[in-house]
C-alpha cells in the first residue's frame, strides 16, 4: 500500500514538491550561513519525495537552543508560508475519502516545514 501511495504522490505533485525544496535548500547553501537552512531543505525534499512507510519525530539529539534560534529564523524566512500551503492541501485533499492519506501527510509535512530543526524522519 506505501509503494502506491507513493507513485501516486509522486505522479500528482511530490515530485515538484520535492524538486522545489531541493532548489531552495542549493540557494540556501550558496552562502555558509545558510548551509543548515539547506540542509533541512534537502531532508524535506527526501520525505516529500517518498513520504509513505516514513514519520517525523524528535530528534534525541536536538541541540536545544541553537534548534529554537534556527527555528525562529527558519519561521521568519518562509516556514509559515510552507507550512500554510501544506494545510490548505491538506484542507482540499480531507474532503474527499480518497484523498484523506494524502491530507494526512500534508499535515505532517506542515508540522515538518515550520520548525524542521530538531526533528528527525525515521521508516515505520
């Protein structure tokens, strides 16, 4: 069942999704400062490309306050409007039954998008 969930997230979107996230997270690593910020970028870009069998938990090893400051600044240069955009998918996709998995990963990824720091994807 994940490997059709995922051809059709796949098919229908993640992979743009994927590839968009992948060109911010090469402009965040053009500058040293942003090297982080990217990094983030490409482990988002891996879940939205193959997001089913996968879950984003927290981290063990989150640095603490160094996670919260680059959180703070990762909400102030775009994460709310990430993770809004996920919601709205999300809210569209939950009012048919079909697209109710697919919502549901929205979600998720909308949890991911506005504070990825200090956040870890693990297989199920």
């Amino acid at each position: 069942m994940n490997l059709l969930g995922n051809l059709i997230w796949l098919i229908c979107g993640g992979f743009l999704s994927a590839l968009g996230y992948a060109i911010s997270g090469l402009l965040f690593c053009v500058t040293i400062i942003g090297i982080p910020f990217g990094w983030q970028c490409f482990k988002i870009a891996g879940f939205v490309l193959w997001p089913f069998g996968k879950t984003v938990v927290d981290s063990q090893s989150s640095s603490g306050c160094l996670s919260l400051l680059f959180n703070i600044i990762w909400i102030c240069t775009g994460g709310i409007y990430t993770a809004l955009v996920h919601i709205v998918f999300a809210f569209l996709l939950f009012i048919t039954i079909i697209g109710i998995p697919f919502a549901r990963k929205h979600l998720e990824l909308a949890g991911l998008s506005l504070a990825p720091f200090g956040k870890q994807i693990i297989g199920k």
